[in-house]
C-alpha cells in the first residue's frame, strides 16, 4: 500500500477500505465470501491445504471472480475446527477435512444446498445448527479485545483498515492531548489482563510523570501459561489492533520506541506479526513523521526463548536486553526504571488490544 501522508489521507482510505470489506461480507452484487479459520488450531488439523484445494477448485470452476476465499484468525471454539464460512448465509462448516472441498463446491457453493454431516451439532439438545450466529458459544458475543479476529484478513493491512483500524491512532494523534488519552483510559477502568490486573492508565501515568529523554512500550506476548492461547488469537487474527494499541500507549506517556516479546512457540503469530509491522512501516503508519503531525514511533520484535519466568516484566525486560531472563528487584518499577534503564510501560497483548476500542468508543 502507498504511504499515508496525512490524516485526510487516512480517512480516504479508511472509507475505501470499509467499503470494500463490507461489500465482501454482504455478498454485494450477488458475490460471495468463503472464509476459512487460520487460527493455529485449524491450521495443525489441515485448514491451510483445505484454503488451498478450496482456492484452487474455485478456478478451476471459473468460479474465482464472484466467490472469494480468505484466510482468517480462530473463531475460538478450536474443538470443532477447521471451519469453513460461507457468506453472506453466515453457513459454518465444521470439522472440515480437505477431502470435503469438493462437496462444499459442488453442493453447496455452485448447488445452494447446506451439507447436514459438516454443520455444529448442539451437545444439549443434538440439533443440527446451520448459521453461525444461531451456535449458542456465538450467539451473545461482542468481540472487543478480539475486534476483526476470524473476519478479517490478517496479512492485509487493507481489511484491518477497513474494519475500524488506526481510526483510533488517528484520533488521539490529532485530537487528542497526551494526558487525555491518559485520563481516557484512566476512566475506562482498563486492568491489565497480564495477571496482575494493574489499573493501565495509572501504569501509564507513572512513566508520563517521569522526565525523561527515551522511553518503552513493550508488549508481553510470553504467554506462559500451559493451555493459554487469547494473546496468540490476537496476534495471529488482528496483529494491527494490538500494535494500534502500542503506538497509542506510547503517544501517551512519551514512549517513542515499542518492543514486542513473543514466545517463539508462536511461529504464526510472528510471522503474522512481523507482516504487520512490516505493511504499517510501508504505509507511514510506523516511523518518522506519522501522518505528518511530526510523531515519530519505531516498532520491534523480539522473540522469547520459551521460559516460563521471561514473561514476567523483569525478568523480560533483561531477556529484551540480552541478559539472562532473571527478575530484578521491584521498586524501582519498569515504569521508572525499565528498558536499558528508561521508563518502560509493559502491557499484556489483550490490555493493548482494548485500547483501539476504548478510544473510538470512548470510556
Ligand atoms: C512468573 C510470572 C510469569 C508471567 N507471565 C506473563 C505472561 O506470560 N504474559 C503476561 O502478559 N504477563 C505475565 N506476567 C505478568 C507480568 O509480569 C506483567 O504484570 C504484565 O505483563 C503487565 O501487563 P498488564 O499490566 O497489561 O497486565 C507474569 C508474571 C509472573 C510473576
């Protein structure tokens, strides 16, 4: 994508970009969405080959003009995946094997009839559930933290755009004091989701009051713990959103440098992560100058090495900084003394998620 140069610039785009993505899931025109879950769970039981095969069969038809295929993030309920999506029914196919592509084209892509052996079958009552929106894990949820995850594309920085993206950056860059963002978040009674549950604004407004020449945003993606998986679903779904959520924590206590700690067990997450990164820096909306308000914001990645204790921030912080992943004492705390000695905020993956959401909504 060309460089941004401006906040009109910005806006223009984000309409385009809206537009786009909305057309695409409201089946406009008579066209039609196939969404395929590329979360880590459905890739290790075969989704990439059925994206491929489903890609494929779909030129082969000569198909591939009014049916799209997208990779998109988990859709979380892993148990019964991989699953396929089509739109605009919102029909979800579940447990689906590659040797499945051909029925779901033939039957149900070019025949219009619904596949009964692929659909969500209800534990409770053993009904045969066809929409998503009908399953009843779905039914009353409202992602916030999870904004875009398994609708958008997560290597193209255009659907993030067009699902909400950098409106928030943009607003607290030309509307906004830092202290506002602050006091927003502050207001939002934010916690970390990290563990600790520390009020984020106060975190925050502690690095703020420090003067200081260089400051960190650091973003915890150690994600430790066995069998925890939220921060991963992030990452590898919307990694937009959380650096969104990064640059807006540094705008706001003066942090012009982010680093991103992510285990290295997550090889999807990174690499979803470093396209990001990659794509905001080509778009302008990473380095010098961003939007032309004259602020600046690096980005880097570092990957952890799989200790449990690295995800606890001191010990990160001397891991980030090369040395052994050994907790130093606390006070002083990271955020007066952190980062190669510099007040550094670390925030968990789903605490800067949130914070795109709050600032568009607002507390
Ligand atoms: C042993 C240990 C392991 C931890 N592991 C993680 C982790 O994997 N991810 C994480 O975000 N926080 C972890 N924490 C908490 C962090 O030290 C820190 O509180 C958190 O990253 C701050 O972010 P938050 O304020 O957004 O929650 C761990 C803490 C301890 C004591």
């Amino acid at each position: 994508m060309e460089k941004i140069l401006n906040p009109e610039a910005l806006d223009q785009k984000i309409a385009e970009c809206t537009e786009k993505l909305n057309d695409k899931l409201s089946g406009k025109g008579g066209k039609r969405a196939i969404l395929v879950c590329g979360g880590t769970g459905c890739l290790a039981n075969d989704s990439q080959p059925i994206f491929d095969k489903i890609a494929e069969e779909l030129k082969a038809r000569h198909l591939d003009d009014k049916v799209s295929v997208t990779r998109v993030g988990c859709f979380g309920m892993c148990s019964q995946g991989p699953f396929v999506k089509i739109l605009p029914e919102d029909t979800l196919y579940c447990k689906v094997k590659p040797a499945d592509v051909e029925r779901i084209m033939t039957e149900s892509i070019e025949g219009g009839k619904i596949i009964e052996d692929l659909l969500y079958v209800n534990p409770v009552n053993g009904e045969k559930i066809v929409h998503q929106g009908d399953i009843p894990f779905y039914k009353k949820q409202q992602k916030v933290a999870l904004h875009g995850v398994s609708t958008i594309d997560p290597l193209e920085i255009e659907e993030s755009l067009g699902c909400d993206g950098f409106k928030a950056l943009r607003k607290v860059l030309t509307s906004m004091k830092p202290q506002e963002v602050i006091d927003e978040v502050l207001k939002s009674g934010l916690r970390g989701r990290g563990g600790g549950g520390f009020p984020t604004g106060r975190k925050w407004q502690f690095a703020a009051n420090v003067n200081a020449p260089q400051k960190y945003i650091v973003c915890n993606g150690d994600e430790g713990d066995p069998g925890a998986f939220m921060d991963e679903s992030m990452l590898e779904g919307n990694p937009y959103a959380v650096v969104e959520g990064m640059e807006i924590a540094g705008y706001a206590f003066g942090a012009t440098e982010g680093y991103f700690y992510v285990r290295a067990e997550y090889p999807v997450a990174v690499a979803r992560l470093k396209n990001a990164i990659a794509e905001m820096r080509k778009a302008g909306l990473i380095g010098k100058n961003i939007l032309g308000t004259g602020w600046n914001f690096d980005v880097h990645l570092r990957e952890g090495a799989g200790a449990f204790v690295c995800g606890e921030e001191t010990a990160l912080l001397n891991s980030i900084e090369g040395k052994r992943g050994m907790p130093r004492p606390r006070p002083p705390y990271p955020a007066i003394k952190g980062l190669w000695g510099c007040p550094t905020c670390v925030n968990n993956v789903e605490t800067l998620a949130q914070i795109g959401y709050i600032i568009r909504i607002g507390s």
